[in-house]
C-alpha cells in the first residue's frame, strides 16, 4: 500500500475545495486500512475516512492521514421467494449499485438514483430521497471499531437511524469504520410514487405500465432539472438539514407567515422546508466571491471555482443567522465540515 504526503484533495471532494491531505492511502481491504493506523499512529496524527467525498466540507488542509476506502465487491448472500441479500463493499459507486440492483429487478433503492457517493456512507446519514430512506431496506454492515480492534456487526436496530442521522454520526463518528452494508431487496417490486414530482416526471415521460428502470430514470430526470451537477459547480448537494419543530411553534410561525412551507411527521412534530426559510430571506443566486447559494435551489451552496472552505462556512454562518433573526429557527448543516 503507498502512503502519499501532500496529497491534493480537490478531485476528492464534490465542492472541488483545494486542499492537501498531509498523508493519503487508497485502502482495498482490512488488512490495508490497519496498516494504515499503524502509521498514523506511528506518525501521530488523526485518521479520516473518505468515500465519493460528496458530503464533506474541507475548510483547511487535513494534517492527518485520509484513507479513500476503495473495496468495491458485490455479492449476493441469500435469496427467499420475495427478497435478495446483497452484501456491497463500502467503496462500491452508490449509483452504480442502484442501478445494477435496477438491472437485475431488485426493487427499493431506485428512487436513491444518482445520489452521488460511496455504498460505505450510505447509512451514514441515512441517505434519501424522493419518500425513500436506506433504513427501509437496510439489512445490516459490518464495521470496524478501531480501539476495540474486533468486526461488529450492525442491524437496524442497532444504527439509531433518523432524518438524515445514524449513530455513526454521533457517538462512533471517527470511532472506526463500514466495512461493507448488506441491503434486502425486493424481488416484486413495489412501487413509491408517494412524491408529486414522480407523478409528474413519470407522466412526462409517458410511462404505459410502471417499471423499475422506468422510475430511476423519472427520479435521474427530477434530479438533473433541479440540482447543479458538481462536475460543473462545486458543491454537496443540500448543505442545511430541514429543521424539525414541535406543532405549537409551526402553529406561530404559520400565523406569521401563512406561506411557510413544512410536512407533518407521525410524532406530530413540523419537518420546515430550509430551502424555503432561505429563499425568504432572500439568498438564492447570491453570491460573495466564488462562494454562492444556488440560483435554482436555496438550499445547495456552491463553489463557482476558486471558493475557499472558509468562505463557504462563512456564508453558512450568515445564511444560518438570518433564518434565526427573521423565524427564529435554529438551522443545522447537513455537510460534513472537517
Ligand atoms: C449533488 C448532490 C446531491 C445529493 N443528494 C442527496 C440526497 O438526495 N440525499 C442524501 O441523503 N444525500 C445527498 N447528497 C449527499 C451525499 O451524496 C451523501 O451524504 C453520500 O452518502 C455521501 O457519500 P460519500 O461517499 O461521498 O461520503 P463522504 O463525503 O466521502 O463522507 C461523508 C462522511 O462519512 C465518513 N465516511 C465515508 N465513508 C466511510 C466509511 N466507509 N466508514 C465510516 N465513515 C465513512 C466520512 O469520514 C465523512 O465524515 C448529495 C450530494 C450531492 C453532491
């Protein structure tokens, strides 16, 4: 395994943010990720794990060792009369997996379509899109805890998974890393057209009799009208989570604001709309530098070229602090800032 020093990031991450990794490994397997904290530890410094690099923030150069997991093996481990278990390396494309799972009838991720990043931090943030979350389908993953030097195995139950959460974001965040993540997939698959957008999309398309190929393509079509592609304008898809609030405050906000947009969940506490409360206070298409909030999308921070992480903070900072002063609404970034 090489282990290179002062290694360039900016291809790394879908901001396109320049900046160095002091030392950097490409790992394939157990054995080249241990040898990789063996040097770390040699050398004394931090550990970071990278996947597709599509939900980090780079505000400085990591003085640290970053490990890009790379292992990409796919394997299908059971199969009943309704369901297939696939077993998928952390370093598998998650677009590719859709889509091979698309290809072999295997229902439940399509409507994940082109989410950009790796099968490895999928459960990470619970990944989702379009009334579908990985928690639906989820099986387990196999992780590995760095201290404990021991292979665990993770159940749904075990990941805390919430809105954009799982406890790899908190209480093990840095603590080791997911190994593979097995999925339980559909065999008949049914159809989540709960999201108008689908409806519509699908409707465009003229769609006779509905399909899985037919549905990841109506959600790749959704996407690519909406959401700024990173080859062309550095970012990491929605930068802020949608705040959740409990009824009696989205019930004073809604009589402030008769326009205020929010979805009620089943604990019968407001999901807000961030894009909206930014679009309010007016940021869509700003722009300080290279540093900008999309045109289309208030909720999508780009880099136009030469932004730095710092000046993206920095304007999440100000866009953060005019949603308090204008609703009061404590905003939360979804981004990975390191
Ligand atoms: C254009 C665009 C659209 C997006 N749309 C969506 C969407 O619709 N829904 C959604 O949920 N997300 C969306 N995202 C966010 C992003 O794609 C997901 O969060 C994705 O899962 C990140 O994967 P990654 O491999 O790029 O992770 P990275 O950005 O590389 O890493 C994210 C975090 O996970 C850690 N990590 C990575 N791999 C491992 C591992 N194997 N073990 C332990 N820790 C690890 C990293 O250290 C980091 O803290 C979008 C991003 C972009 C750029």
């Amino acid at each position: 395994m090489e282990i290179f020093t002062n290694y360039p990031l900016k291809s790394l991450n879908t901001f396109g943010i320049n900046v160095d990794g002091k030392y950097f490994a490409q790992v394939a397997s157990l054995e080249e990720i241990r040898e990789g904290l063996a040097f770390a530890q040699q050398k004394k410094v931090p550990v970071m794990l990278l996947g597709g690099g599509s939900n980090i923030l780079f505000t400085k150069d990591y003085n640290g060792l970053i490990l890009k997991i790379g292992d990409r093996n796919m394997e299908q481990i059971a199969e009943t009369s309704e369901h297939v278990l696939v077993k998928v390396g952390a370093g598998m494309n998650w677009d590719d997996f859709v889509a091979i799972c698309v290809e072999k009838g295997w229902g439940g991720l399509e409507n994940l379509s082109l989410i950009p990043g790796n099968v490895g931090a999928s459960p990470i943030q619970n990944i989702g899109a379009y009334g579908v979350e990985i928690k639906d389908h989820f099986e387990s993953l196999e992780y590995y805890h760095f201290e404990q030097n021991l292979i665990q195995s993770f159940f749904a139950k075990d990941c805390s998974f919430g809105y954009r959460d799982s406890i790899f974001k908190r209480k093990l965040k840095g603590k080791g890393v997911i190994l593979s993540v097995t999925y339980k997939l559909d065999k008949k698959p049914v159809f989540n057209t709960s999201y108008g957008t689908i409806k519509e999309a699908l409707e465009k398309m003229s769609v006779g009799e509905l399909s899985l190929q037919a549905m990841r393509q109506a959600v790749i079509n959704i996407r690519r009208s909406k959401l700024p592609d990173p080859n062309e304008i550095g970012n990491a898809g929605s930068f802020f989570k949608n705040p959740e609030v409990p009824k009696s405050f989205h019930d004073h906000l809604k009589n402030q604001f008769p326009n205020l947009v929010a979805f009620k969940l089943d604990n019968g506490n407001y999901k807000l709309a961030a894009g909206w409360l930014i679009d309010q206070c007016e940021w869509k298409g700003y722009r300080e530098g290279d540093a900008g909030i999309h045109a289309k999308q208030a909720l999508v921070l780009v880099n136009y070229a030469h932004a730095s992480g710092q000046d993206i903070l920095a304007l999440s900072e100000k866009v953060m602090k005019s949603v308090k002063a204008k609703f009061g609404v404590e905003m939360e970034r979804e981004v990975n800032v390191v």
